[in-house]
C-alpha cells in the first residue's frame, strides 16, 4: 500500500469524532482545525498539498497548494505522526452536528467524489484532489460549481455531513433526482449531471430552487439530510435582525406582542 494503513473508531451520535490509531512512524493528514485531541508523542507537522506521493517535489507541493485555493480550502494541511515507540491516538471532530463517514478507497476503485467541503481527514498518502465537472450545466447551477473533490489512494479517508445520512445503491441506469446541496459524495462509476424543475409553478414557488441533481448507476451514492448551507441560512433567518431581542418570539402575538411592549421593530 502507498497510503498508511490506520485503525479507527467513531464515536458519538449527533456531535462525533474520530479517534485514528497510529503505529510507530504512521501518519494522518487533516484539515486545518479538525483537530480534538492528541496523546503525547503525536507530532503535528503545517504541510503544503496534501503529503502524497503526487506532492513530493517543490513544484508538486505548489500545485497542491493551488489546487487547495481553488476549492476554497486553505493552503495548508496538518500531518500528525506517530514519533514513539507503541500507539497513540489522535483525533479529529466534525465541524457541525451530523455523521461521519470512514471511506476505504480500496472498495471504490481508489477514487471517490464528494463536496468540496465535506473532508475531514485521511491517512497519510491518500491524495486529496480537486474534479474538474466538463459540463456547463453542472458547472454553473451544481451548487458545487466546476469542482467538487476527490479521494484517491489505497487509505481510509473521512467526511462529513448534516443531519443524517442515507446511502444508496444504483444499478446501471437507474437515476436518482437529489437536491444539489443534500449529496455527499459518489463512487467514480457515477454520472453526475443538473436537471432543470420545470413548470411555471414549481420554479417560482416550489421552494426546491431551480435545479436538482441526477445521479445515474450503477454504483454507491452518499446523502445527507441537512446540508451546512440550509442549516446555516435557517438560523440567519431566526436571528434576531439588529442584534437586538425579538420579545413575543414564539407567542401567537409575535410581532404585535413587539407592539405592545413598546418595541416597533418588526
């Protein structure tokens, strides 16, 4: 194997994490912040790329960097690296309530395809790339964009997603219609493609946006029931607008009950 070959284990329901163990000189890549918790005799190493082979060369390592930039992320990387005699562990935690997801890249032909934002981390040696999407419509109206991300390797890798996850088996041909922000991520064999909703009524109050995702088989689809972005923009919405208290939140006066207490911010 090219990638390191780590132990693990999830723990937790809603909130979890995973704890990675490490023999002598076994290493683990993790983005930025993911960190929870580390033993004594873990070193953490700030990394350009991702540390794979593919990198190894000053150039390699500024094209990963780059490819970084372009899917949003940040430059860098952290290594963790077992330095001592006998294992220790090091783990990493989800950045929002939802699932964990251990990927062995062995099972799925050494790619695997997911959002941008849904790695958590991986073993050392697992190359994480970017998707280049070659058509127009998914480029555009994907949510995603032109880029998603991808897994390859031989390693186990990790991501993450909202609320919970479903995962689906696709024979060939079957297509399954998702909403663009609910995927997590996809085996190589599938194709990707955006739909347009269709009809006058659906598109200006269906409340579904104006695209949804085909995804046709054969191969294994991952969902998730609560993308970051519906979570992040339904507790924009609830937020009290001004910083101030919104009094009546919840009552049947609401807005009135504002009113009457002689608030006239509506």
């Amino acid at each position: 194997m090219n990638a390191h070959e780590i132990d693990y284990e999830i723990f937790g329901e809603e909130m979890q994490y995973v704890e990675v163990e490490l023999d002598p000189d076994e290493g683990v890549v993790a983005e930025a912040g993911a960190l929870m918790m580390m033993e004594d005799g873990i070193k953490m190493d700030t990394i350009f790329g991702d540390g794979s082979s593919n990198d190894n060369t000053f150039m390699g390592k500024i094209f990963g960097a780059g490819k970084r930039l372009i899917t949003g992320e940040s430059l860098f990387m952290t290594a963790f690296y077992n330095t001592v005699p006998g294992k220790k562990r090091v783990s990493f935690a989800s950045p929002y309530p939802g699932k964990i997801i251990p990927i062995d890249l062995t099972r799925f032909q050494g790619k695997f395809i997911c959002q941008k934002d849904a790695f958590l981390c991986a073993a050392k040696g697992v190359s994480i790339g970017i998707e280049f999407s070659k058509r127009l419509g998914r480029g555009f109206f994907g949510g995603e964009g032109f880029i998603m991300q991808k897994l390859e390797g031989d390693g186990m890798a990790f991501v993450h997603a909202g609320g919970t996850t479903a995962v689906k088996e696709l024979a060939p041909g079957e297509r399954l219609k998702v909403d663009t922000g609910c995927i997590i991520g996809f085996e190589n064999s599938i194709d990707y493609n955006i739909e347009f909703v269709g009809g006058i009524r659906n598109t200006l109050f269906g409340g579904e946006g104006l695209y949804f995702a085909t995804l046709t088989g054969p191969g294994k689809v991952y969902i998730q029931s609560l993308p970051f972005s519906r979570l992040a923009s339904r507790v924009f919405a609830a937020a009290p607008q001004g910083g101030g208290k919104q009094k009546g939140e919840g009552s049947i006066l609401g807005g009135l009950g504002n009113l009457l207490d002689g608030d006239n911010r509506f």
